[in-house]
C-alpha cells in the first residue's frame, strides 16, 4: 500500500478534532499571561513523535537525533507512533504534547487552527531555500509554521514490456489529456487495460489541478469545488471510466494501484515515489519508466504529499527543538533520509544531489512547484470523505451533483472554522 500518510480515518480525525477542540477551550494552548509556555533552561530532553512508514524510517529518525543530541548535550528520544492522529490528539488533550512530531499535511489546518503549533517557520535558517509549494502547504492565516520534513509528487508509471506489447513507443508517451486519451485507445485496442488509478482526490485531484480547479482557495478560506474547471476534469476523468480507458484498483482486484500496476494488469498507472520501493519489494521482475503527468486545459499540475517537523506551542524546550530540526533539514540529513527510506529533500538545495542518486525520479522532483498540496482549512474530514465516496461512484455518477453537493459542504465547513 501507499504510505500511511496518505490514507484518512474519518472518524479517527473527528475523534481528534474533539479532543483538540475540548483542549482550546478548556485550559488552552496558552496557560501563562505571555501566552508563551515556560521555557526550560539548560540540557533539554525532548519527546520526538513520528508517524514511520516502517523500521528503516525509523532507525534512520532514531540515528539522527541521536547524533543531533551527542553534538549539542542534549537528549532525543524517538518514538514511532502507533496511530499518530490518534496519540497526538489525546497528548494535546492531555496538555503535555511531545517538543516535536510529524505533522501530516492533511492534518496540519486542525493544529494550527487551534493554536496547538509553534509557528517557528521563519526561524531556520534560509526557509526560502524549501519549495515555495511546501511552505504554502504549512502557512495558517499568514503565518508559516514548520519546515516540510521530505515530500512526494504524483507522476505517470508505465510498464514498458506491455507498452512495447501494445505497439508503442516513445512518441506515443502522452504529454497532454488528449494524447493520454488517444494512447489510451491503443492499448485498449490490443486488448490490454491502458490506466489504472486510486479511486480518492488522492489521485483524481490532480486532474482538477491540470484543469485550473481545486477544492478550496489558496489561502483556505473559500469553497472553489463547483466551479467550471473541476467540472471539466472529472468530466475528463469519467469519459476514461466509462469508455474503459481507466480503471480503479478494485475493477481489477487490487488493493491500490500500484498493486495492478505490478501484477500487469494495467499499463499505466498514476503513483507517488512510494511506489519504487513497493516494486521492487513486491514486484522485483516489473521493467517500467516514469514520466510527468500529462498537462491538461490549464498546463502541468500534480498532488504533493509532505509532512512537516512541528514544534509544539506547549513545548518547554523551544529553542532546542527549533534547533533539531535545524539539523533534520540540513541538505546532508536529507539526503541520508532520502537514501534510508525513499523520500525527496524539501529543500531546493538538494535537489542536484538527489537527482545524482537518484535519476529515474527526475519526473517526480521536477513537478515539484506545480503540485497542489492538501486542502489546508480545519474540520474538513467528512465533507473530503464525501467527496471520495463521490469519486468512487463517478462511473456512473453525475459530476456537476457531486461538485455541487461538495461545494455546499466545504463552504458549510469553512463557514463554522
């Protein structure tokens, strides 16, 4: 399966949202008259909380602040979380979060809004050296507040025996929604299934992008889902269903689209980065190639998945954690991240050397200021999880129904933020 950044619990998110809501009203964030937490002085012991996608994520998180706290006389303590949402919700609750802790995108609007983060953005050292896409993606009411961890971006995957079974070659790779189309009905025509894609805004969402569109404004304060430009792009989206050009993972048996993609029974798929090493865990023996997105109406787009290094804003330890991930985000640490568990450096910096190490994902990197992070407004758990149950049904659906039925929600849901 992809990450498990990537995946939402609806509940799971109210739950938290509970929670955090009980904590802001309740005692607060802020408990002394400053409205800044007591800082501790001397060596500080800080509680690291992270959200692992496995042990060599962890090791690598463990090692780092291990090298971080015998240079500085501090002490680090990495924890892998169990359920992150679920233990960082019940800590801030409980009003003794951990100093420092992954913070998913999709997550980060419903901590900040709740003055549950430190907004310390600003601090490290050249934060205009991260992309511009990624700070965006961590900027609350004006205000950045952590500094992106690593990050993903979607790209087209194809399979290059059953593209050259097909008849293909390279002048058929499609760079636009009508050459996708057009390949498309090649390969259906040779009997194969052309694209197999996730069935959640995950995915589909990137269209919209290509398309101009997208769920909320930039700064996260307007509806923008029943517009003329997500209208177009699920349109585009539900010709390839229909016209049995796409797929989702479940028509062909599979749990996600990396898995169809590796079993061969889809040519083309459309994954973040994760899915190299899932191929080759999985499916060693698969010889394809990746390339960027095809444009659509508006030109390139793609979705990003990110995390960011929070500082909580009830931490005592302030300054050693800033200093932390001062040294998580070095261009080096990065880069040895990168190389433990294959994720790509958030700062721009070290993109010549990621792309030197690792060269078959210059699709995934170069598309980097054309991504479109997650919705960043709090409280929007069940209206995205409606909008996904729509996506699942587009087949036979009604797109305009659907981008209407959402756009009520969503402008509910910011309303009462």
């Amino acid at each position: 399966m992809a990450p498990r950044h990537l995946t939402r619990a609806a509940v799971a998110g109210l739950a938290t949202l509970a929670l955090l809501g009980s904590a802001a009203c309740g005692s607060g964030f802020d408990d002394d008259s400053s409205g800044t937490a007591q800082q501790s002085s001397g060596p500080a012991n800080l509680q690291i909380l992270i959200g692992s996608s496995g042990d060599a994520e962890t090791k690598a998180v463990q090692d780092a602040a291990a090298k971080w706290a015998s240079s500085s006389g501090n002490q680090a303590t990495v924890t892998p979380a169990q359920d992150l949402t679920q233990q960082l919700g019940q800590a801030f609750a409980g009003g003794n979060p951990p100093d420092v802790f992954y913070v998913p995108a999709v997550r980060f609007a419903d901590y900040a809004s709740v003055g549950a983060l430190e907004p310390y953005g600003d601090k490290i050292s050249n934060p205009d050296d991260f992309y511009q896409s990624l700070r965006e993606t961590f900027t609350y009411d004006g205000k950045y507040y952590c500094a992106p961890k690593d990050f993903s971006t979607l790209a087209l995957q194809i399979n290059t025996d059953l593209w050259a079974k097909a008849g293909l070659t390279d002048a058929d790779v499609p760079t636009t929604w009508d050459q996708l189309t057009a390949t498309a009905q090649k390969i259906k025509a040779k009997g194969q299934v052309p694209l197999v894609i996730g069935d959640t805004r995950d995915r589909i969402g990137a269209f919209m992008v290509q398309a101009g569109g997208w769920i909320t404004s930039p700064d996260g304060k307007q509806a923008t889902v029943d517009s003329p430009e997500n209208l177009q792009a699920l349109q585009y989206v539900k010709g390839l269903l229909t016209g049995g050009l796409a797929k989702f993972p479940k028509e062909l048996d599979s749990g996600w689209a990396g898995e169809a993609f590796g079993k061969g029974r889809a040519v083309m798929t459309i994954e973040g980065n994760w899915i190299t090493g899932a191929l080759k865990n999985d499916f060693p023996n698969v010889k394809y190639k990746v390339v960027a997105l095809p444009a659509g109406p508006k030109g390139p787009g793609t979705l990003s998945f990110t995390n960011c290094w929070g500082i909580a804003a009830k931490s005592k330890n302030k300054d050693a954690a800033v200093k932390l991930v001062e040294a998580m985000t070095s261009v080096d640490q990065q880069m040895a991240f990168a190389t433990a568990f294959g994720v790509m450096p958030s700062r721009q910096s070290a993109r010549d050397s990621y792309l030197k190490a690792f060269p078959a994902d210059k699709a995934f990197i170069d598309s980097a200021e054309q991504a479109q992070g997650p919705v960043n407004a709090p409280k929007m758990d069940s209206v995205l999880a409606d909008l996904d149950t729509g996506i699942q049904g587009l087949k036979a659906g009604d797109p305009k129904a659907l981008l209407t039925r959402v756009q009520k929600n969503t402008a509910a849901a910011l309303g009462g933020s």
